[in-house]
C-alpha cells in the first residue's frame, strides 16, 4: 500500500558497498546532455525486500519544471577493451509509468508553497537486481538538471514490531528494528528517519540501539503520542500509525 501522506518515518541502515548487478530489462541509449548538475552521487542503502524512496536533488535547480524523468542506468563493463557503456531503462515520466514493474512509482508533493515539489521515486519492496544507479531529469525549455544516486541492496532480513498500531492523544508506544544476516549491522549505522530526516529526539521521545553478533535492535519510544504523529507510515522499517 503506498503512503497517503508525504509523512515518513523510517528506521535504517547505511553500509558501504563496492559494484552492483546489472539490470536485465530492455534499455535505451542515454541523453548526452548535462547541465546544472548536482556534483556528488548520493548513496541509499535499504535492505532486501524493503521499500525505497529516491529523492530527486535535480528539482532544487529547477523548481517548476516542464517534464520530471527518472532512469535506471546500467552500465555494461567490457573486460576485453576495458570500457563502460553506460545505457538507461527509462522508469517514469511527469507522473506516467513507462516501467511495466508494478512496484515502481512516483511521489509527487508539495510540503508547503514555498518549496519546490517533490519527485521522488519509489519502490515498494526493493530485489537484488533492483540495486543500480539510478537518475532524475528534470527539464525546462532548454535547461535541463540532473541529480544520481546510488541503491545498494543490503542482505539483510530487517522486522519491525508493531507494523500497524492506533493510539489515543497523550499515549504512549514503541517501535522496535531488528536486523539480521549475513553481514553485521553495526549499532551506529542504524537511524530512525522521518520525511527522509533524522528524528531529533527531545522530551518526548528515546531511541535506544544494542548491537550484539548476531541482531543488531533498536527501539523507538514515544511517551506522549501527539496529532503530529498521526499518519505516519513505516514501510518496513517504515509503519503507520
């Protein structure tokens, strides 16, 4: 089920992670021009089976584009003559999906009047073949902006408790993340986000998280449930409630 408010609150680890498995859909030859474009590569790590949010950084060029294109690039490594062509799958354009992958589509909304929309793309529960560069176009008459970021796939298996909750005003609850696999989840690589921020934790709120060999758990406790927290959504580890 996709969110029905921009309100997001997600907990999540970021690992680093050299190379990425090639896309095997159809691809297309990618637009050589470039202007306006945002010089470092973002990095998202989610884990296998999650969902994930791309944020589009070329929209802050371009505020009120005429056309909003997000790609898949896939980058083709030949060891013969060691040369890298990069292609692309063309995914969504302005709010139409060009991708016939049912898990794929894309947020658009405004926070408030004076900041530009938000294009972000988002997968509903991300495979290892999904893990790639990805990268939003942004286009107005004849100025053109784009932003990449990176999706590395982590095998980690991620369960949050609860993962639909309803509270009363002044209650309180909690939300516990645990991660497991292959690869150990270090405690300070875990974040709590909401709106694809990092909580700022006062009064009101703990976050507690304990590594050990083989979980790493990290708990979010609200002692006072406000209205502001109505609407939520933590996709695993996003939830609602």
């Amino acid at each position: 089920m996709l969110p029905s408010s921009p309100d997001v609150l997600v907990c999540r680890t970021y690992q680093q992670q050299e190379g990425y498995n090639q896309d095997q859909d159809q691809v297309v030859s990618q637009p050589s021009s470039f202007e306006l474009n945002s010089s470092v590569d973002d990095v998202l790590s989610i884990a296998r089976d999650q969902p994930a949010i791309l944020p589009c950084k070329a929209i802050l060029f371009i505020p009120e584009p005429e056309r909003v294109m997000w790609y898949k690039l896939n980058t083709d490594h030949n060891h013969h003559h060691h040369h890298h062509q990069t292609t692309s799958t063309t995914l969504t354009v302005g709010k139409h999906l060009i991708t016939k992958d049912p898990r794929i589509s894309v947020f658009h909304y405004n926070f408030d009047p004076l900041t530009p929309a938000r294009w972000d793309l988002y997968i509903s529960k991300v495979k290892q073949t999904d893990q790639s560069m990805y990268q939003c176009h942004v286009i107005l008459n004849s100025i053109s902006s784009r932003s990449n970021i990176r999706l590395i796939v982590e095998d980690i298996t991620v369960n949050i408790q609860p993962s639909d909750i309803i509270v009363e005003a002044g209650q309180s609850t909690q939300f516990s993340c645990n991660f497991t696999g292959k690869k150990r989840v270090r405690r300070e690589t875990v974040t709590w986000l909401k709106d694809d921020q990092p909580i700022a934790v006062n009064q009101g709120e703990i976050i507690s998280t304990s590594e050990y060999p083989n979980v790493t758990m990290t708990v979010l406790k609200i002692f006072s449930s406000k209205p502001s927290h109505t609407g939520i959504e933590v996709l695993n580890p996003n939830t609602q409630f």
